[in-house]
C-alpha cells in the first residue's frame, strides 16, 4: 500500500509540473515576453544600428566633415545601454528610422540634397540626445 501512495504522489506532482510548463508555455506565445528578453531585443536593435550607421560612412566618405560627426554619432549609437522600457525601446525605433532617412539624403545626389543630409543628421543627433536622457 504504501507504494502505491508514493506512486500516485510523483504521478501527482508530474501532472502539476507538465501543467505548468504549459502555461509558460503558453504565456510565452501569447506576445509575453520577460524583461531579459525585451533587453536582448533592444541589445540586437542598438548593434543593427551601429552597423548602420557603418555602412553610412561609407557613403559619406568623401566629405570628410561629415564623416568625422558621423563617428562620433556611431560610437554613441554604439555605448547605448540596452533597456526593457517600450518608451526607451521606441526612441531606438526611431533612431533606426532617421539612420534610414540619412542613408536616402546620402545617396541622392545635388547640393540641394546635401541640406537634406545634414538636416537628417542633426534630427539623428537630437534622437540619440533625447535617448540617452531617457536611461
């Protein structure tokens, strides 16, 4: 008898775990993710946005002026600290975004583009400012 009780113990206590499991499991897919994960994915959108603004050097190798503030922007895109915070998260949306803009101003040629350029670096400059104040 008393084996049989300890049978249905562990029988008992496999059920609970395995529902459990699906629960987190389930939580999981809903959209639910914890605070770590949110952290890598911001982590993941700061480098994509360093490797951008590689690629922008690049293009704007000829001007050397440009190039110059366009490093010192990348190594602060670089050393920003990854967070959980959505509102945080969206300013880095928002830089990637302006990363995108730059990249069109850089790429369409004429002097009046050239303005473009340098207007879509400064609003890249004032994000990555407003983003740093946030953390």
């Amino acid at each position: 008898m008393d084996t049989w009780k300890i049978i249905l113990i562990v029988a008992a206590v496999a059920v609970v775990l395995v529902l459990l499991i699906l629960v987190v499991a389930s939580h999981r897919r809903k959209g639910h993710s914890t605070d770590g994960e949110k952290t890598m994915d911001d982590r993941e959108l700061i480098s994509e946005n360093e490797r951008a603004m590689g690629s922008i050097l690049i293009l704007a190798e000829a001007n050397e002026a440009l190039v110059d503030e366009l490093t010192k922007l990348r190594e602060q895109i670089k050393y920003l600290t990854p967070v959980s915070d959505p509102k945080v998260v969206e300013f880095d949306k928002k830089i990637k975004n302006g990363i995108e803009d730059l990249r069109i101003a850089l790429v369409k040629d004429g002097s009046e583009d050239n303005i473009k350029a340098i207007n879509a670096l400064q609003a890249l400059r004032l994000l990555v400012s407003d983003r740093k104040a946030k953390v």
